[in-house]
C-alpha cells in the first residue's frame, strides 16, 4: 500500500474527542458515582467527562465502556478537520 498522506499540522489530521458528558447525561449518571463504579479518581473521569484527556489509557475506557455498558465508540469520536 502507498501512503498518500503525510501529517504537517493538527489541523492536517483532526483529533480525538470524548463523549462522555453526553453519554452520562443521557444515562443520569454522575462522575462521582462511575469514578466509584470504574474504581479510579474523580479527577480522571472529570477529564474524561470535560473532553481533556491528553492521552488515553484503554484499562480506564474499558471499565467505563463495562460499567456503562457501552462501547468505546460511544465514548470516544474522530473529528476530521
């Protein structure tokens, strides 16, 4: 296979965004009750919940994804630019 794009800038790929708040919304879910479900701080579902993680880690959205019974593409989007 060719590659036929190359990156320059973040506007060239778009970026990742997360769901949550909508998610939680919807299922009238608080960030304190899944930080307790998903059995990790507060302060990492707030950046979940916020759209500003930086970098994701897949045991976080796993449990979050099982506690919600979701799947990550509902948590988490791809935003070309």
């Amino acid at each position: 296979m060719k590659i036929t794009k190359s990156v320059i800038a973040m506007n060239d790929y778009g970026a990742i965004k997360t769901n949550l708040k909508e998610v939680l919304d919807n299922k009238n879910i608080s960030r304190y009750e899944l930080s307790k479900a998903v059995n990790t701080r507060f302060e990492v579902i707030t950046k979940w919940y916020n759209n500003e993680v930086e970098k994701m880690d897949l045991d976080v959205l796993a449990r979050i994804c099982y506690v919600l019974d979701c799947e990550p593409s509902d948590i988490i989007k791809y935003e070309k630019r």
